[in-house]
C-alpha cells in the first residue's frame, strides 16, 4: 500500500493535492441568501439550481475519494451577511467533527462601519487565515465606477483593506478580469499583505480579443510579488467544459504567474455544475504532464501549504 503523509492512496493515477479553494453548507441548519430566497441574477455560469441541495464534509469526500487530498481550505460561500462570523463557528464544528476543512478563508465588509471588529473577531479563531471581501465591481467594463462605495479605491474599504496586515491575514481576491489592473493597485499599496487571485481571473471571454484582454490583466497583477493564483474555476456560462480551451487557459496563466505562485483549487461543489471532480483532477494534471515532477508538486499542494501556513 502506498502512502503519503500517512494517507493511503486508493487508485492508481491518484494525484496528491491540497485543495485551495472549496465549500460546504448545510441549508437545513444555516441561510445562504443566493441558494434560497435571493437569486443571483447575473451568477457566472448560469442556471445554478443543482447547488440548492446540502455539501457537508462526506460528501467532498465523496466527490474526492479517487484522489489524495492532504488538506482543504473553505473560502467563504456568501452565509447571511447578518452574521459573518456564524459561517466561521460553523466551520470550526466542521474542522472538529469531520476533520475538514483545515483552514478557513472567512468573510468580512472592509468598507462596513462594523468592518474593524469583524476582522478582529474572525482573526480570533485559530482556523482562518484570510477574508475574502468581494469589492464591489461591474458587469462590464464600460459599466466601471472608481471609487463609488465599496469599490477598490473607495478610502473606507482601503482603510479595511489595511487592517489585514495587522492581523497577518491574506485577502482572496475574486473581481472579473476588467477590474485586475485595480487589483494590481491595492498589491502595490500594500506589497506586505498576501493576496490571491480566485478563478484564474475569469476568462469568461474566449475570442482573440478577449483572450488579449485577460492576459494583460493577469499580466499588470502578477507584476506585484505579492499576488499568488488559484487555477480553478474554468467553467463557463452556458457552455460545456472544454479541455483544449482550458488547457490554453491554464498553461498561460502558470507562464504568467510562475510556477512558484499558482496553486490548485476544485471550487467544489461550484465547478461541478459543469465538470466531476475526478475528471477536473485528472485533466489538469493532463494539462501539466510535461512539467518536472517538482513543479506538479508546488502547484497541487505544496504551494498551497505555504501560501495558507497550513
């Protein structure tokens, strides 16, 4: 039997990872606004009814159990905003219970008057190690307000923004790829605060143009070494998963960032509405098969382990 890190690995052409990015939820016990009574009306891939059903640790385990996985880390999956830090209690009782997630990327307004205090309370538990704070963004390019409320040059949020420096947390960064080079600002105002770009910055737009477009976006925030990638999240709306154009994605994003500052991540349950689990795995660690074995390592689990100190 052969194992990693005491784990047996249970099929043959198992890939060992960390799973970077990932969620749970219990519908039954806790509100989710977007799966229940709010609709989004502009989700990224569409129709999204078949999340509107309960993801708790058996069933990640479930999904992964033809794969290796170490260590996971919860970014935060939009509980009530009423209560931020009731998801990270909750998760906690997850991490003692099922013995994941390892890690949590919690939630907080950095713009909020109760912003300050949030912060701190989530920074008091020993499980988080970042805030994802979603800015508030457009839905086109052309449709961009710099510096209304909530943005990322609204003086309030950066003023939030700040505090995460003092409590040694990174920021999860998740904005289409038309607000990057906004991105790329705030990582160059505060270079000591880790930062890591969700989704491989949302390629939504696959023609020539739109293809130029995101890779010099990627290109302005990966110009700040404080920014670090999570390949995920290659679905696309209304439309199937394609290996070929992913491929292109994947393997342009890692010459952009580097080896050194890509890590993976499933976006499971999410990423599931268009592709398994086991076959997302398997076909990114297609996409990387001609990369040395220690570059497969850094980007499925090893930079991930040093980016989240898990």
């Amino acid at each position: 039997m052969q194992t990693i890190h005491g784990r047996r690995i249970d099929e043959p052409g198992a890939v060992t990872l960390i799973d970077a990015h990932h969620h749970l939820w219990d519908l039954k016990r806790n509100r989710y606004p977007w799966l229940a009574d709010k609709p989004e009306a502009h989700f990224f891939l569409g129709d999204y009814g078949a999340l509107k059903r309960d993801y708790m640790p058996d069933d990640y385990r479930r999904d992964a159990r033809g794969h290796n996985v170490l260590k996971t880390v919860h970014c935060e999956a939009e509980w009530d905003r009423d209560d931020q830090v009731g998801e990270t209690v909750w998760l906690t009782e997850m991490n003692a219970r099922f013995g994941l997630p390892t890690a949590i990327v919690a939630h907080a307004w950095f713009h909020a008057g109760n912003g300050p205090e949030v912060i701190a309370r989530q920074a008091g538990f020993p499980l988080v190690r970042g805030i994802r704070s979603k800015p508030v963004t457009a839905l086109a390019p052309d449709r961009m307000t710099p510096g209304a409320p909530g943005t990322m040059q609204d003086p309030r949020w950066l003023e939030g923004f700040a505090l995460l420096e003092r409590y040694g947390l990174s920021w999860d960064l998740r904005v289409p790829s038309w607000h990057l080079h906004e991105a790329a600002a705030v990582a160059r105002a505060f270079p000591r605060t880790r930062i890591v770009l969700n989704h491989t910055g949302f390629p939504w737009d696959r023609s020539a143009e739109g293809l130029a477009a995101w890779r010099k976006a990627m290109q302005a925030v990966a110009a700040c070494p404080n920014v670090h990638l999570k390949v995920s999240e290659l679905g696309l709306k209304d439309q199937p998963w394609d290996y070929e154009s992913n491929r292109r994605i994947v393997r342009d994003a890692i010459a952009i960032f580097g080896i050194a500052r890509c890590m993976f991540a499933t976006n499971f349950p999410v990423a599931g509405l268009r592709i398994g689990y086991d076959a997302l795995v398997r076909a990114v660690q297609r996409m990387l098969a001609d990369l040395p074995a220690a570059d497969q390592e850094r980007f499925f689990w090893r930079n991930a382990e040093s980016f989240y100190r898990l």
